[in-house]
C-alpha cells in the first residue's frame, strides 16, 4: 500500500503514516484546523513526531513550506475511527 499512497508519507515498522498537513489540508480542506484538532483530542489520538531523516523526506517530496509542528504523523490505521466526526 505503501507505494500507492498518494500523500506524502513515511512507513514505521510497516505502518504507514500521514502528516496532520496532509489531513488538514487535503483531506479535509474546507474543515478549519481547530475543528481537525478537537476531533483528534476527543479521540485521542496522539500524533507522533517526526524523526529528522523522515521530516528531511517530506520536505523533499512536497511539505517545503510546513513547519514541524504540521509535519507530525497521524497514523493511517487510525483514520477510519476519527473520520465519522470530521
């Protein structure tokens, strides 16, 4: 699955994991951000930061711009849970 996701991504130990930049404005762009982060509190969901060589990775595909704290991991596993409530 891997290979096939269309987001930028990183794998970890077989998970694969999106950073909350892309859920906020890919996934859900028309949601506001604070609306994204009570969702995620409710459920809680911890995000997961970025190690420095993954951070490097994402910058490098399309995230130049994002600062640290956007780049940090959702885990994919966990996106059907939370997403009913967005």
């Amino acid at each position: 699955f891997s290979r096939k996701c269309p987001f930028p991504h990183v794998v970890r130990a077989g998970a694969v994991f999106i950073p909350i930049h892309v859920v906020k404005e890919k996934l859900f762009p028309k949601l506001p951000g604070v609306s994204v982060d009570q969702v995620l509190q409710e459920h809680k969901v911890e995000l997961r930061p970025t190690t420095l060589s993954e951070e490097r990775h994402l910058r490098d595909l399309e995230l130049k711009s994002c600062t640290s704290r956007m780049l940090k991991l959702l885990a994919l596993k966990q996106l059907p849970d939370i997403y009913p409530d967005l």
